[in-house]
C-alpha cells in the first residue's frame, strides 16, 4: 500500500466492519418538548438539545416567544443563503451580541459595506501563496509542540484540548506578531482565552431575546471580564507593532500586511480599535478552531489504530526531520483526508446565525422577514439523506465518487461562498501538519473511564476535555 492510496483496513486486524467502534456523539433529546425546556437544553449545550429527526429532515421550523428559526439541511437553500444570495441572510443579530464583548466589530460578525471593506484589507494577507511564506511558522511551532510534549509522553492521562490549543495559539501567535507562544504576552493571552471559553459566551440572555440593536448584550461578569483582558493584550501588541512601522523595523509577518494594507476603494487603513477587533478574531479562528478539529482527530486516531499507524506511517515516510520542505503539504494525502474528516464529524464551529431581510419561501413554506435561518455543519455533515454511513469515521470517504458528492453538497466546515473563512487554507496546511508530526512521535491511546463528549462552546469541544495517552513511538523516528 503506497501513502496516498485509500483502502479497507485489514479484516484480521480491524475485525469485521459491523463491530468497529462508533465515534462519540450527543444522545438525541427525546421526542417533541416544549419551547421553554428547549431553551433550557439550548443554554446548556446547542448539540444535545438537537432531536435525531434533524439529522434526517431537509428543514424544520421552530417557534418560540421571542424569535421564529428554520434549520436548513436542504443544499439548495444552503447554497442560496451562503453564496447565490448573501446579502439578503445577513448574519444575525444574535451572534453578534454574543460574541461583541471579545470580537468587536470584527469581520466574523459585521455585515453589508462595513463587512466588505474589511474583507478587502485582509483578504490580500491570506492569499494563497502567503501559505509558502507561513510554511517556516508551522513548522517551527510544530516541532516546537512535539518538544514540549516529550516529558509527558510516559502514558499518563493528559487533556490533549490543552495540547493542541498550545501549538495551535503559537503558530497564529508567530504568524501574526512573530512571538513564540511562550512570550509572556502569548501566554497571558491563551490563559484568558481559556477563561473565556469556560464563561460560555454564545448562549445568554442577549442571544435568546430580541433585543434591539441599540441596547447593549446582557453578559456574564466573566464573560465581559476575560474579553476585557483579552483585548488589552491585543492593544499592546498593535500599538507596539504600529510603532515599529512607523520606525521602519517592523517584521514582514500577517499583522504588518493587514496593518500597511489600504482599502483599494477609499485609501483607509484600519485603526488601532479596528485591528483589536480583527486581531480577536484571528486569535480566535486561528488558535481556537484548529484546536479543537486536531484535539478531535487525536481522539479518533486514538478509536481508530489501523488509520493511526497508517498516517504515522505516511509521515515517516515522506517527512525529512532535519529539512523544512513546503512541498510535504501535498504529500500528507493520508493526514488531509483524516483531518477532513475529523472536521465532518466534529465541525469546529457548529452552527451559522443567519437572518432574513424580506419574506422569503422555502420548499414552499413562508419563512417571515427577521426569521432566523441556521446553516449548522453539525447536521449537514452527518445527514443521513446525504452521508453514506454518516456517523462512521472513514477517511477512506473521500477518495470516492460518491464521498467528493456529498462533499460537494454538503460539507462546509469554513461556511461558504463570499464569507468563506479567509484562513481556510491556513488550517489545512496547519493542521495535517502538526497531526502527522504528533503520530510521527507519538503514539496515542484512550483512557478507560475518560470517553469524550461533544459540547458547543466557542467551537465544538469535550465537555470534560478529550482525554488521551501519549507514548513515543521508538528510536528509529527522530
């Protein structure tokens, strides 16, 4: 078997197909509840709220006091909110209250001129040959995580969510400002993110009830507290790199691209509030998402040796330790393909906000001008109507016909069209890199007792963390 080669695992090693281990998912709320129980389960996690029926219907409509929603699973529809017709499904007015504290009026949340200016100062930073000029970043950060794991790869339980957040926040952290993830500002920086993925800022009160755009988000004190801090750290790191451009010795990295860059419609450049705002949001989709997919990629290598020892295998082989080669990127077929579907299975951002501006009518039912319209990955990519054997992990998917189909259709773990995430191929460089670098060295293994379980926070995480066993693999990889 060659590394790019896409086939069954052996019978006599994986056992017949029907007693292969399912991964983990949310049990399904029990039949039809009340609004008020519902938005009950919705604060205490937006995934375990989800009834089975949803994984199945092509749409399905929710009403309640305060808001009228549709979930959409149709690709039609999903095609026309995210990419025929934007601009008439905003993205809602819910998620920017949640998520305003830390983010601002940065471009993840921000809509129509405003929004479009911003896309045209960053997009010319995430261009794709920027990718060969980051290379160097992933590379160093990757190692720089396999060294630091080493001590605690003796077999003991370690929570790998804090071990991929680590290597994941360094490499934004020298891609953005060229500082190590152990600068006292980037640690100061990961400790309050952490803080503030614990104070659950995407469910409250400002999220649930209409209020109006004018008034300000009801947040909790620890909500308000951690992005507070957040973003004075982000202050300092833009006023000093404002400073440094000024003088002439800023470094060529993403943040003195976006800072030097001028909108080519009106000449105006962000100003410092304004890059706190994007600097939040790349942190956040920087570190945070591609954390979360590698996190769940460990664990279902973890569930899955035979696809474990395989990539192990591809990154042995096609990897030079002592050689910083941009090329092996097109070479971890195997890695790509296990990283895509960790992200099918546990999608890092789980559900997108958008909203009607006029009445609308879809698969013939009215929808009301201010309905809230969800596009969520969650039930997209495992729809049983779309997905042959949906919660099922196989990498093997991808290589057929009928996988690139459903893809096609339904498969959107960086949104789609004009709001396609900027970094989508800044994570599918990082993340099969650092995935096969960590096999490479590292066996993992499950802790008994210790199965994860999916909970929407900032991104899809372990409610407990994910819990797994490090051990080297041997001398013979360096």
């Amino acid at each position: 078997m060659t590394s790019d080669t896409f086939v069954e695992a052996d019978p006599a090693q994986a056992g017949c197909p029907f007693a292969r281990p399912q991964p983990v998912k949310p049990p399904a709320r029990p039949g039809r509840l009340t609004p008020r129980v519902v938005l009950r389960l919705l604060r205490q996690d937006i995934l375990a709220a989800q009834p089975q029926r949803l994984f199945r219907a092509w749409m399905a409509e929710f009403r309640s006091p305060f808001f009228t929603s549709f979930l959409c699973n149709d690709p039609d529809i999903v095609d026309k909110v995210l990419t025929r017709r934007p601009r008439d499904f905003p993205k809602s007015m819910r998620l920017f209250k949640g998520l305003t504290p830390l983010l601002g009026h940065s471009i993840f949340i921000t809509n129509g001129r405003e929004w479009e200016r911003q896309r045209r100062i960053i997009d010319p930073a995430f261009d794709g040959g920027r990718i060969r000029d980051v290379f160097p970043v992933m590379w160093d950060s990757t190692r720089a995580g396999v060294a630091r794991l080493k001590p605690l790869a003796d077999g003991r339980p370690l929570d790998v969510e804090a071990q991929t957040s680590h290597i994941a926040l360094d490499v934004i952290f020298r891609a953005l400002f060229s500082l190590p993830v152990e600068s006292d500002t980037a640690m100061a920086t990961f400790e309050a993110f952490r803080a503030h993925q614990a104070s659950r800022p995407m469910i409250n009160t400002g999220t649930l009830l209409p209020l109006p755009r004018w008034m300000p988000g009801l947040h909790s004190r620890g909500t308000t507290r951690t992005a507070r801090q957040i973003r004075g750290l982000i202050r300092g790191l833009v006023d000093a790199r404002a400073a440094e451009i000024a003088a002439g010795t800023a470094p060529d990295d993403l943040a003195t691209r976006i800072m030097t860059t001028a909108d080519p419609e009106d000449g105006s450049r962000f100003t410092p509030e304004e890059m706190v705002d994007q600097v939040g949001i790349f942190l956040l989709a920087g570190h945070e998402t591609s954390a979360a997919a590698l996190a769940w990629a460990l664990y279902l290598l973890a569930l899955f040796p035979d696809w474990q020892d395989r990539v192990a295998a591809e990154a042995a082989e096609v990897i030079e330790p002592d050689q910083m080669d941009f090329g092996v990127l097109t070479r971890l077929k195997l890695s790509r393909a296990v990283f895509r579907e960790s992200m099918r299975l546990y999608p890092p951002v789980p559900m997108y906000l958008r909203e009607t501006t006029a009445k609308e009518q879809f698969r013939g039912r009215d929808v009301p001008k201010g309905a809230q319209i969800v596009i969520s990955p969650w039930h997209l990519h495992r729809h049983e109507r779309i997905w042959d054997r949906p919660d099922d992990f196989d990498p093997g998917r991808w290589d057929t016909p009928e996988g690139r189909e459903s893809m096609r259709q339904a498969y959107i773990p960086f949104s789609a069209g004009p709001r396609v995430c900027p970094g989508a191929a800044f994570a599918m460089a990082e993340g099969p890199l650092i995935l096969s670098e960590l096999l490479r060295h590292y066996r993992v293994g499950l802790v008994e007792g210790r199965e994860p379980m999916p909970v929407a926070q900032l991104t899809v995480r372990g409610q407990d963390g994910i819990w797994l066993t490090f051990t080297p693999r041997g001398p013979s990889i360096s």
